[in-house]
C-alpha cells in the first residue's frame, strides 16, 4: 500500500492518495479495508475510489459525485491496469463546486508520476 497525505488543502478540505496492486473485488475490499484500519481514514468525508481489473472497472464515489469516473480515467491514460486509487477528502466546511474534480485529478497526477 502506498499513502501519500497531505498533497492538497484547500478552503479547509484536505487531501490524501492512495493505492496499490489489485486483481479483484476481493482486493479492492481488502485494500479498502486496510486502508480504514487507519482511523484518520475511516473517519475522513470521502474516500473515493477507482479499480481497472480483469473483470473491468468499478469505482464508487463514496459521497463525492464523480470522483470515481475521475479516478478511473486517470488509470485508463496511464495503463494501470490492476491497480487501485483512493482519493481521499477530509471535508474543510467550504464547498469546493468544480474545484473538487480538479482536486481529484491533481491527486491522481501525484500517486501515478512516481509509478
């Protein structure tokens, strides 16, 4: 598992990725699962998330409409096929309105340059 925290704040919200190799929904769980273990992370506002498996993608937005899709793209330009992302959102009290997705990306960007 690679976590890298505090990359983006803005207006309050904060911003961490993470992810890791992955093969299956089985994984992702695991993963996830692990990741939460971390109670900062089970407590944070949005821990949203994108997979391309095998069995083809899947994601959730856990709260944050659209960030999956973001998530998904990302590891669709890059080729990470069989790997996990979460972006997660520690929510600051301040609507972010478009700047989120921008933040989502941003994320991505970061955990994917060092791959």
């Amino acid at each position: 598992m690679r976590m890298i925290e505090n990359i983006i704040s803005d207006r309050g919200s904060k911003y961490s990725v993470s992810g890791g190799a992955v093969g299956s929904r089985a994984d992702v769980d695991a993963f996830l699962k692990a990741l939460k273990k971390n109670k900062k992370y089970a407590k944070a506002t949005h821990n949203s998330w994108g997979a391309l498996l095998p069995d083809g993608p899947l994601k959730s937005d856990d709260g944050e409409a659209g960030a999956g899709n973001i998530i998904l793209k990302m590891l669709e330009i890059s080729g990470q096929s069989g790997h996990v992302i979460v972006v997660t959102r520690w929510y600051g009290g301040k609507h972010l309105g478009g700047d989120r997705f921008r933040h989502v990306t941003e994320a991505c960007r970061i955990y994917l340059q060092d791959l």
